[in-house]
C-alpha cells in the first residue's frame, strides 16, 4: 500500500507530530508512506518527497510542517489545476491520502471523495479549534500558552506605565483562542466574534477598575471580533483562494477608542502569526500523535472519506461530510464564565 500524505491551510504547532505517527504505523503494517509538498500545491504540481521512519523518529517536537503548506483551491480552477492534480494523483498511484488540514482543506478533500472517490482520510487541525468534529484541535493549546506568555511579559511593561494594552489574537470565525487565553491571563474584558462589542460597556469595566486602584488594563480580542453592525475589520480587499479576508485592526481600534475615551495611554499589540509558530505543548503533541495514529488505523482497514474525531474526550471517526468539515463557534459557556470578572 501507498500512502500520501499532506498538510494544508494555516499551519499549526503538531503537524510533524502527526506525520510521524502517520508514517511510523503505516511503515509497520508493512506499507510506505510519501509526502505530497505544500499541501494541494504539492498534488497540483507533482511535488513529492519520502517519507520514512528514519526521517520523522525525531520531529515530533518541531513546529510548522515538514511537508510545507499553503492554501491552495485546485477546486477554483477545473481545468488547469484539478485536471493537474488528478494526473498526478494517478500516476503517483497512492491507495490512500491522508490529509492534515482545517475546514478548507478537508472541504477539498470531500470535494475530491464525492466527485472522484478518491481514499481520503482526514486529520482536524486548527489553532482556531473552531472545527466541530474536534473538543480541541491539536495547536490550540499551543496557541493558548504562546498568547499567555505573551500577555505575561506584556503585563509587566503595561503596568510599569500605568497604560492600557489591547492585545490581538488569531481567531477568524471564534473566539476560543481569546477567550481560553484572556482567562489564562486574568484580563479586564475579552472580545471574541461571538458576541458583537460592547464599547460603553467595556469603558466602563476599565473605568471601574481604574477607580478602584488598578494601574493598568488588559483587553483581548479575536481578529474577528466586530463593532455592533459592523464588519470584521480586514487588512485589505484581498481573499485567500478560499475567499476568507484577511483579518487585522481591531486592537488598534479599539485601544484608539478607550484612548479617546479615556483618556489613558493605550496601546494596540497584534500576536499574529507568532501564535501559530514553535515547538508544540506536550498536550497537543499527545493528541496529534494519537489522531494520526487513529487515521492510520482507518487507512490500513480501508476505511475511507472518513475523519478523525475528538469528541466528549474520546478519539473516533466520522464520515467526512458538509457538516463534519464546518466551523464551530465558541461555546459560550467559557465566556459566561470568562465575563465573571468583568461584568
Ligand atoms: O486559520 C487559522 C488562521 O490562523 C486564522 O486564525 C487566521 O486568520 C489565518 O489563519 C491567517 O492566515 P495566513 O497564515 O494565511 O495569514
């Protein structure tokens, strides 16, 4: 049997902790694993590289992905790229792929199973940990402590100068990363997609706290977190291939509107794409090897247009639909919970 693997869409801290099992336990079955590069890039243009044990033993504390990534839609020209990739799909003559990837890059691979049966098997991964066929995606924990570091070290400056930071995460459509984060770190307000923002509101939690003796303030919020009957503020009219925007700017306007209105030092700090970078937490690269672990059980008992799943706790599979590939939003009860400390 041969198995191709790849690893699509943003990347994430645990990709290569998933590679490595992937490859491990198809080697042991007695199979051979090949990595596709750049994720549907790597299938379009016939870009490939092995994959062997001896290889991938050592990385599974490496961050980003071995086999490269990008977000490619082979599905947004039929006749050039999909006509490319499926060539190359039959000549690499793969009995398997398995594919690493968020809610766009499994969407293709759907696309792929219903169209042309291909034997897909997909791995849930985020640091959004906005799929719903996942509690948790491996990455989010990552994400989560990377932003608490941070927020740490910028606590110490923000007091020093008796300021008000705003601090930006990653987080398109939910707010799982802002809100579990801006727990972690204790912040004054929290501001996720979920629930439009409330400026009188938080002016007035900051303003309270102010009163009451502390020197400085800590807000989060997601990129795609919104004004009341506004948009999510994007960086330029650009879309992905995909056609999601390019979020970015709501920390500098908010900080501009708690400067105004308050008339306190504020400044905006955006985290960026350092979320999504470096080594994995322990946890995510338990759960990364367990998922791909998991896949590969479903490969070697043939079990097709499937995905791994993570569900009440327990590693599973579901078929790879519509809905097995959507988004999910925050759970709201972490944010009630969050929301305790500044109501
Ligand atoms: O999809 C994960 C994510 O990290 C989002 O939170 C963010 O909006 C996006 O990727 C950024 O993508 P890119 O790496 O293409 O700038």
């Amino acid at each position: 049997m041969k198995v191709g693997l790849l690893t699509g869409g943003g990347d994430c801290p645990g990709l290569n902790a998933v590679i490595r099992a992937v490859v491990h336990q198809i080697e042991q079955a007695g199979s051979s694993c090949i990595g596709i590069l750049d994720g549907w890039r790597g299938l379009i243009h016939d870009l490939t590289c092995p994959l062997t044990t001896a290889e991938t033993d050592g990385i599974i504390g490496l961050g980003g992905s071995i086999l490269g990534s990008s977000r490619t839609n082979p599905y947004r020209n039929p006749e050039t790229e999909l006509a490319s990739l499926r060539e190359n799909f039959e000549r690499l003559q793969l009995d398997a792929l398995v594919v690493i990837g968020g809610d766009d890059t499994l969407g293709v691979a759907l696309r792929l199973r219903n169209d042309f049966q291909y034997p897909v098997v997909g791995i849930p991964k985020t640091i959004d940990n906005d799929l719903r066929v996942a509690d948790f995606s491996f990455g989010f924990d990552t994400a989560v402590n990377i932003v608490t570091e941070a927020v740490d070290r910028l606590r110490t400056t923000t007091e020093t100068h008796r300021r008000i930071v705003v601090v930006e995460t990653m987080g398109r459509h939910s707010g799982w990363l802002a809100c579990f984060a801006g727990m972690a770190v204790g912040a004054d307000y929290i501001l996720i997609p979920e629930v439009p923002v409330d400026l009188p509101h938080l002016l007035n939690v900051l303003s309270r706290r102010r009163t009451a003796g502390k020197r400085y303030g800590i807000v989060v919020v997601a990129e795609g977190a919104r004004l009341a009957d506004r948009r999510p503020i994007t960086l330029d009219d650009e879309t992905d291939p995909f056609g999601n925007p390019r979020l970015g700017g709501i920390a500098v306007t908010v900080a501009d509107e708690i400067a105004l209105a308050m008339k306190i030092e504020t400044r905006a700090v955006v985290l960026g794409h350092l979320q999504r970078g470096g080594s994995p937490s322990a946890y995510d690269r338990i759960l990364a090897t367990r998922l791909g672990l998991a896949a590969s059980r479903l490969v070697l008992r043939g079990r097709f247009g499937t995905i791994v799943t993570l569900i009440n706790g327990a590693i599973g599979e579901t078929p790879l639909t519509e809905l097995n590939t959507a988004n999910k939003t925050l759970d709201l009860s972490y944010y009630d919970e969050a929301a305790a400390f500044f109501q």
